[in-house]
C-alpha cells in the first residue's frame, strides 16, 4: 500500500515514506546549497564589533529591548536589532524573540503596497 505525499499529495513508495521521490529529490538539493558567511549575510566585521560593544552592558542589565522596551534579562538571547526603515541602521538590542518575530513582516508589506481606493460619486 501507497502513502501520499506531505508536499504535493502524490502517491509515495509505502506508507512508510512521507515524500515521493521528486519532493524527496528537491529537499535534498536544497538541503546541498552552499552556505552563507555572516559577511555576505551582512553581519560582518563592523556589525560584529558593534555588537561586542553592547555585550557587557546587557550582561550587566539594565538595558531595555529596543523593540518592545522591556529589560533583557542578563544571560537571556538577544540580538542587536536593525531599524525597520533601513536596514544600515541599528535600533539597539533586542529580545531575540522580539527581533526575529519581525523578520517575516515587512518585506511582505513592501512587496504588496495598499492601492488607494478612487472614491466616486456614483456607483457604476
């Protein structure tokens, strides 16, 4: 007996099997892509350093999360937080939680900018 596939639903080799062999295929060459530096992920030497120079004051705490204004617990994760408008700019340190639930977000709401609605007097 056949199972179906996780991704597309086809049929699999056995119910054992949670991929036919094409999805299967594509993880794998996905899985085989080179990997990024942290420099061509743009946290280089300069971001490094910047983020070395506020590691002793949250280990120390009292340094409030940049995003939501709450303190960073010392030993908690955190990351050093870019500003939303660009990219260039740091906002300071932030939960690691509160940086990366932002990731997703406001790309997205610049691939689809809002169209304006015309406003007429009649309805056509």
């Amino acid at each position: 007996m056949s199972g179906l596939c996780r991704t597309c639903g086809r049929l699999t080799l056995s119910r054992r099997h949670w991929y036919c062999a094409d999805c299967k295929m594509k993880a794998r060459h996905h899985r085989d892509r080179p990997k990024v530096t942290t420099t061509q992920a743009g946290y280089g030497h300069s971001h490094q350093a910047v983020r070395a120079a506020w590691r002793s004051r949250v280990e120390a705490g009292g340094v409030d999360c940049a995003r939501c204004g709450l303190p960073i617990v010392p030993g908690e994760p955190w990351d050093l937080g870019h500003s939303d408008h660009d990219r260039a700019k740091y906002s300071g340190p932030e939960h690691r939680a509160c940086n990366r639930a932002t990731a997703g977000r406001l790309p997205v709401a610049r691939l689809r900018p809002v169209e304006p609605v015309l406003r007429t007097s009649r309805v056509w």
